[in-house]
C-alpha cells in the first residue's frame, strides 16, 4: 500500500489527476493482479486517473486476461456532486441524432417512454458514448443471459427477443421516439449539436434531489431522514450583513482544500442578496455565485438592454441561477442554472458565456472536435466579442421566472431609454420548474 502526499492529493507536484500526456512517464497506469471472473484465473487492472480536458476527472480501468482473452473496460467519475440533478429529453427524429455525444454517469436512469423501457441507476458504470451506442449496450445486456432463459423459460426468452428487435429497430429513426437521461449527481450530458444556438429537440432541465437521492448518492446518512431548515437569528443577520463569514471547502476546478467567503449585500433599487466567493490557491481557480436573500416574486422579470455603447459593458447585473440569458440577433438562449447564480457586469456575463460555449467546452477539443462544430463555435466567440467591443447592435434579454434578477439603470431614478422591464404571470411549466406547483403555504400544519 502506497500513501499519497496532501500535495499530489492537490495537484501540486503532478498530483493524482493528470492531464493525458504521452511524454509523462510518471502517468503510467497502476496494475493490479485481480480475478477474471470468466475463467477464474488471475488477469490483470489496469487503472488510470486522469482528467478530461474542460470537463472533470476520471478513474479509466481495464481488465484482460491472458487465459481466456475476456476483456472489460469502466469510466468512473470521480469528480464532486454537482449542486442539483439534471435531466436531459431528446426527441430523436433523425439518424444523426444517434451519432449525439453522451456521457452517462452510473447515477443516471435512461428511460426510452415509447418503449415502457428504463436502465435504473448504478445497474451500469458509467460511459461515454452516442446515442447508438448507448442502445447497442442495452441490446447486449438484454442478450447477455438469454442462452440460460432460452433453456429455462422459452417464453419470456421470446418476449425478450422480441423487445431486443424492438430497440434495435430504433436505430432505423422510422418513428421518432424520446431518451430521457435524468442524473441526480448534474454528472452526465447529452450533446447539442447546434451549439451555442437553442436545440430544439433537447431539453435540459435541472432540479432539486429528493432525500431518497442524496442517500443514493451518498451524501446523506441513512439515519438522517428530516432535515429542518431554521431561520437565523436578528444577530446572526446583523453579523452577516457586517462581516465576511469564512466556512471550508473544495476548489471545483481541481478539488483541493479552500476558503468561501459569504457576505449578504443590499443592491441599490433590489433587494439583498448573498454573495459566495472562492478563491483556491492551488490552481488559482476563482468563483462566486449569488443567491437571492428573499422569496420567489409573485411575478417573473424579464429585462431587455438595447446595447448602444461599450459603456453597456459597465452595467452592474445580478443573475440568479433561475434566469435564463437571451440574444436573439445571435439565436442564443442559455437555460437557466447553466452558468448558476452571478453578480458581475454584462461584460464579465458575456465573457462568462463565452467560456461555456467556446473556450470550456469539451466538444471541441481533441476527438470529439469536427471542423464544422469547431468553424462555428469560433464564429459566434468573435461575435460576443464584438458585442463587448461594442461593434454589435443586440439586445440582451435576462428573463427570470422567479423575479430575482436585475440590471442596472444607469439613469436612476429617472427611466432608462435602452431597457425595459417587464413583469408577467409565469406558466404551469415555469411554476412547475421552480417547484411551486406542489408548495403548500397555508394550512400545511394540517396534513400532519
């Protein structure tokens, strides 16, 4: 047994997650003596830790067994959980669609409706793939016991032949038919091939894990079934408005042991809000994320900026992580919860943005990159760069079902020329979204 320096555990000194490099010596794979567990005899694990380019790491294992040839291969993350779950609905219409990137963690369960079909969670490690291929591995393990069903029951073996040709026939796109991939741990992704423009036939959304999905993922005790959440004291408040609340954590670039600072902040013509900032000094990773200080609005905001001058840029914004951002001259929406909560400028959103899209993104780099995907990706960073450099007449839509967001009025008190605010009644599917449909705020002491 080997133990491992708190510096390599943080990445100092090559660290234990390393970036894929032929020229590393020192980023071997480790192997392992184990059991095949088809003939019996001693094979061997390979085992690497690595990191995926813009996106997380992985532990990357595969087994072989010199006796009987049988082989194996696993993805693990080995990444933090993210802060909610992720649910991911594709409407496949076309055969090109199949060729859709996907990584799916264990954690996520894949339902196919039109088929009555699900993969439930942790039944298989996780993977990346397409589309296809992630039928082709349901097909494989609906056929990997039929031999012995065959034999034993004739004709459930039947029904089950039937419903391989059933998935199989999918792969032909004759009848359009949805994948839902829905993740607890925020862990897997499903490709949007029109990137950074809407993609009409996928739809994200992120949610709220129950309490039966934290002790699934593990980050709740079994024992721990109520959790009650208590309001903090008029003096804790007053602490919290006049001073820096310093708590531990972890970096989430590269995990390492930080500082979050937490401060609640009164925004002029708003209201207040807490701003989170960490700074680790390891990588030299730098965040903050901003949570509303008070309640969902009765009404949605949605605020439009005419953008006329590069002194736009300067405006002062709250983003909460339910907002959506909007360019419509560039077809561009960013669903909400996609870059969290933000207090910065419109600048630092758009350069946000173009972090997520372009510079961040993990489909377009190496392998997975093709020059189409990559020639407009590049197109549209230079057109969020010539809205920042003010060459470019857009408006920038922020619209918040939740009423949490703001823009600042450079004119204030008086009425901005460039921008309108716009209050509105949300839908069942933005209630719905929030959570709001099943809250019960009167008479709840009722049912108990």
């Amino acid at each position: 047994m080997s133990l491992i320096s708190e510096e390599n555990v943080r990445g100092g000194g090559g660290g234990v997650f390393r970036d894929i490099n032929a020229e590393d010596e020192d980023g071997q794979p480790t192997e392992i003596e184990s059991l095949c567990m088809n003939c019996y005899q001693n094979g061997t694990t390979r085992m690497l830790l690595t990191k995926i380019p813009f996106f997380r790491e992985i532990i990357v294992s595969s087994f072989s067994c010199a006796h009987c040839g049988w082989s194996n291969t696993e993805i693990q993350s080995a990444g933090r959980i993210q802060d909610q779950g992720v649910s991911y609905s594709l409407k496949v219409k076309t055969k090109q669609d199949l060729n859709r990137e996907v990584v799916k963690a264990d954690s996520a369960t894949t339902r196919i409706p039109e088929l009555d079909f699900e993969i439930p969670p942790f039944t298989q490690k996780g993977s990346l793939s397409t589309i296809e291929g992630l039928l082709d591995r349901a097909v494989a393990g609906l056929e990997q016991d039929q031999p012995g069903r065959r034999a034993a029951d004739p004709e459930v073996a039947h029904r089950i032949d039937e419903f391989i040709q059933k998935l199989q026939k999918l792969k032909d796109v004759e009848n359009e038919f949805t994948l839902v991939i829905e993740d607890p741990s925020g862990n897997s992704f499903v490709e949007n091939p029109a990137a950074p423009q809407k993609d009409e036939a996928l739809t994200v959304t992120r949610f709220k894990r129950t309490v039966q999905q934290d002790k699934q993922l593990g980050i709740r005790a079994d024992d721990d079934d109520a959790i009650q959440d208590e309001e903090p004291a008029g003096n804790d408040l007053d602490t919290m408005r006049h001073e820096v609340l310093v708590f531990p954590t972890n970096c989430p670039e590269c995990n390492a042991p930080a500082s979050t600072n937490m401060k609640l902040v009164q925004i002029p013509h708003f209201k207040e809000v807490v701003i989170m900032a960490t700074n680790c000094d390891s990588c030299g990773h730098r965040t903050n994320e901003v949570k509303s200080g008070g309640a969902t609005e009765q009404l949605g905001t949605k605020i439009t900026l005419h953008v006329t001058d590069p002194s736009d840029m300067t405006r002062d914004l709250l983003k909460s992580e339910t907002c959506a951002v909007l360019i419509p001259e560039l077809e561009f929406e960013l669903g909400m919860a996609a870059l969290g909560g933000k207090f910065t400028t419109l600048e630092g959103l758009l350069k946000d943005i173009k972090d997520l899209t372009v510079s961040k993104n993990p489909f377009v780099c190496g392998d997975s990159s093709t020059s189409d995907r990559l020639q407009k990706l590049s197109e549209f960073g230079e057109k969020l760069d010539k809205i920042i450099a003010g060459e470019l007449d857009v408006h920038v839509v922020l619209d918040d079902p939740a009423g949490n967001s703001y823009m600042q009025n450079v004119y204030a008190p008086d009425p901005d020329p460039e921008m309108t605010v716009e209050k509105y009644s949300r839908s069942f599917e933005q209630n719905e979204e929030l959570g709001l449909n099943d809250m019960k705020t009167e008479n709840y002491q009722e049912d108990n």
